[in-house]
C-alpha cells in the first residue's frame, strides 16, 4: 500500500482528499501545516507528499526547498494543489523540484491521475535502482575478488618460488619471474589507485567549494598531455605501431594530472577491447568554445543495451572474453569530465568499434 503525505491548512479541502484517496486504498497521513508536513515527511518517509502553497506558518516552496535539501526526503515525489495558477507561480514550484502542479478547483479524476502517474513513475525508478544495485553487487562480488586474487597470486607464487631455489636458478630465468612479479604489482597498484580515485570523485563532487576549485586551473597545450599519456598506454600494451595521433591546437579547462587521466583510461579501454595490429586513432581538435577529444577502436563494440548500462564495476561477456579490469576507466572518465563542467559520449558499432567522445571547455 502506498502511502500519501496530504499537508493542506483548509481542514475542508484536507478532508474531501483524504477521503478520495482513503477510496482508493491508499494510506493518507494528514498534516494542517507546512511545520508539520515536514516533521510528517521525515518520520514516515511517503511514497507522494501533497501541499498547498499557502500555508500560515511554512508556505508549500519552503516545505518543498527543505525536503529537496535533506537526503531522505530529496527524491519523494512532490505535487503542489493550490489556487495560484498563474505562469510564474507554476514555475517557481517547478524550478524547486516539483513533479506535479494541480490548479483549484480540480475534479476527482484529474488528482487521482496525477497522483497514479506519480507512484507509477516512483514504483518504475525504484525497480530500476534495485536491478542496478543488485547488478553492481553481483558485477562487485564476481570480479573484484578475481581482480585482487590475480595479480596477488603472482606475487606471492614467484617470490615464494625464489626463496625455494634462488641460490640455484638461472640469471635470464630470475629476470623473467622479476619481471612479472612487476608487472603484478603494477596491475595491483593501478587497481587500487583507480578505486581511490572512483571513491574520491563520488565523496568529493558533493562539496561546492571542492568542486570550484577543479575549475580553477587550465591547459594551453592539451594536446601534449593527451599525447604522452597516449604513448605510455600505448607502450604498456605493446601496440605503439597501433597508436595514431592528430592533435591541433588549442585549451582547456582541466589540469594536466586529471586530462591524463581521462585519455589513460580511455585509451587503454581502446586497446583492450580491440584486437592488435588494428588502429587506435587518438585526435584532439578545438570546437567553438570546447576541446575535443575522439578516441577510436576498431574493436568489438557494443549494442545499445550495453550502452545503457555502462558505469563502475561493469564489463560486458567476460565469460567470453579474457580482460582485466574494474570497468572504472570510463566510469572516472566521465566524472572527471562533468566535474569540468564538460561531457562525455559513447557511439559504437558492434562488430566494428567505438568512439569516446570528450568535450572540454576552453580555459579562460
């Protein structure tokens, strides 16, 4: 049953929609005033909250500015009932976050619509946030103890190895297992500096003053920072014969730690997911008022559905395809580009390959 948060002063009008909804089996809290409302709201978290605009003590904008602004209550769907109906009095509610906007006198059947429409599109949300969280438990649970395991296997397995007979083996031998218990450990280390990062992002882009000072600093050459970090994807995939570069001119509003690693992530997405011997094209070029980078694959590519679920801890057919990797790459790519008050855009193809594409705004 869902349950329906009426806050109206006029004891009236209070009562006819309790009762309309109470009909409709729904469970109405009644509240006589926007102080109340609110204590309502955060006591019994409902479904859908409707309110008046004006109220005696705390008029509906108020009651409405304060739910948006405290995490348990920020996204209950909220429908304003009043007899203002000018233009400008709809676009204020809206402008704080309303979803709905009902004019007195309404009938029976517009509210019980509007108020179907609401729950519907909250129940849909909702189902859609669960799938995704179960589908990010599931992606976490599979692969980032495998993610963890491998690299730390090869460690231990080598060095224990070594101290078993290192007074006896052969110095190219010893070189090789040095080798990989290297490459182990860096596999280990971008891991664990890629989920720093993710975290980071996620905790600190909710902090103005933070997210301010991204935007303090700027390139006047991006296309160097693009090509270095290019080059070293490149070399540590060994494909620098693949790697294609056509960089122009130009700026941008982003520091060269955070521009590399944006195009490290991407290009090494490029070079994983498409087959050696086939090009990854890397350009840069100024467009109006941004910088743009394409980065493109000739590799695999995805349908739309894959499309549409991109994001952290995700990867598509691993049981088909051996790869390494979180699916953060893209993930901190893009929050890194939002932050800068840019954008980030996937087109692909499957069977034939990708593009990323990353506008960045020209530094001032």
């Amino acid at each position: 049953m869902h349950t329906i948060l009426v806050i109206e002063d006029d004891p009236d009008v209070r009562d006819n929609i309790q009762d309309l909804l109470t009909g409709e089996d729904y469970l109405v809290v009644p509240a006589s005033g926007g102080r109340e409302g609110l204590k309502e709201a955060h006591l019994r978290q409902p479904d859908l909250i409707i309110c008046d605009v004006m109220m005696p003590d705390v008029d509906g904008y108020d009651v409405l500015r304060e739910l948006r602004m405290k995490p348990d209550t920020m996204t209950i769907p909220f429908m304003f009932v009043t007899a203002k109906a000018s233009r400008e009095d709809q676009r204020a509610g809206m402008d704080l976050g309303a979803d709905d906007y009902l004019v007195k006198p309404f009938t029976a059947e517009e509210l019980l619509k509007a108020v179907r429409t609401r729950l519907e599109r909250r129940d849909a949300h909702t189902l859609w946030y669960q799938e995704r969280i179960e589908k990010l438990r599931s992606n976490l649970s599979r692969t980032l103890p495998h993610e963890l395991r491998t690299p730390l296997s090869c460690i231990l397995g080598y060095s224990e190895f070594l101290l078993e007979i290192y007074d006896t083996v052969e110095p190219d031998e010893l070189r090789g297992m040095l080798t990989e218990i290297r490459a182990s450990g860096k596999r280990l280390e971008q891991l664990v500096e890629n989920y720093y990062l993710y975290a980071q992002l996620e905790i600190s882009s909710t902090d103005p003053v933070w997210r301010s000072s991204m935007l303090i600093q700027g390139l006047s050459h991006p296309g160097q920072v693009v090509t270095t970090a290019a080059q070293v994807v490149a070399e540590n995939h060994g494909r620098t014969a693949d790697l294609q570069l056509n960089m122009a001119d130009g700026s941008a509003r982003m520091q060269d730690i955070y521009l590399g690693k944006v195009v490290e992530a991407l290009v090494d997405n490029a070079f994983k997911f498409s087959d050696a011997g086939t090009p990854v094209l890397v350009e840069g070029l100024r467009e109006k008022d941004f910088y743009v980078i394409a980065i493109t694959d000739q590799g695999r590519g995805m349908d739309d559905d894959q499309l549409q679920q991109l994001g952290a801890f995700v990867q598509f057919e691993r049981d088909q395809y051996e790869q390494q990797g979180l699916g953060l790459g893209l993930s901190i790519a893009r929050r890194l580009t939002e932050l800068h008050q840019g954008a980030l855009r996937v087109e692909s193809i499957p069977g034939e390959g990708s593009t990323v594409w990353v506008w960045l705004p020209l530094a001032d």
